[in-house]
C-alpha cells in the first residue's frame, strides 16, 4: 500500500543546517524544494551559539519562496537588531501578514537568505525549519 501526499495529515517539517558565516558575508540555503502546493504554518530559527543583537550592525534571516527559482516572495522575518539570539533556543520568525506570502505552489524552492546591515553579524551554524500543511 502506497500512501499519497494528499492523504498526510498534520503539519510536516523541513529543516536545512546553516553553515557559520563571518560578518557581512550573505548567505542563501535551500531548504526544500515542495512537490505539493503548501501553507506555511510557522518558520524557526534555532542557531547554535548566541547572537547579541547590534542596532547598526545586525544580520535579517529572510525565509524566501523562489517560485520556481525567480521569485522572492517573503514569508518570515527576524532581525538581530534589538534582540539577542539563545544558543541552541528554536526562535520564532515573524510571518508575513499578507495570506499569500503562506502559500508556495508545487515546485517553489524554499530558502533561508541572511543579510547584513552596516558590516552585519556573524552567524553561527543552525538550523531552519519549515512548518506546513500540504494544501
């Protein structure tokens, strides 16, 4: 017996590990690339050694949809700006407030981008997750 993608129930989980980056060196990661249209039900960050937060200086993990490679819609926020970061604490980014951000198509490649602001931060070795239920 075969299971199909449409009969899982539930929300399903993909991670990619994020390599450490040194200061103001941007960084993309794919994380998965969905056979099935989606919606996202929530986006962590968990990295692995604390980040202090820096008002001129900071890193923004953007949690991208490519669609198919040429897109860039974002679907979740999280600076490190004005809060510190935990080593080894999932954090929660802050999703998009707009409904269709949430819904990838089949075949829309997923990614963590890190960019910097002034000369940035450095970002230790972690991992992102995606949350969602196929649709």
């Amino acid at each position: 017996m075969s299971i199909k993608f449409d009969e899982l129930r539930g929300d399903l989980t993909y991670a990619a590990q994020i390599p450490p980056t040194a200061a103001g060196t941007a960084v993309e990661v794919p994380i998965v690339r969905l056979p099935f249209a989606a919606q996202i039900t929530e986006i962590l960050w968990v990295p692995g050694a604390a980040m202090t937060a820096n008002g001129s200086n900071y890193v923004t993990l953007t949690a991208r949809n490519r669609q198919a490679g040429a897109g860039t819609v974002v679907m979740a926020t999280r600076a490190y700006s004005s809060v510190n970061g935990v080593a080894t604490t999932a954090e929660v980014l802050t999703l998009s407030g707009t409904a269709a951000d949430l819904q990838p198509a089949a075949w829309d490649t997923l990614t963590a981008h890190f960019t910097h602001t002034g000369t940035g931060l450095a970002i230790p070795a972690g991992l992102v997750q995606v949350k969602l239920r196929i649709r």
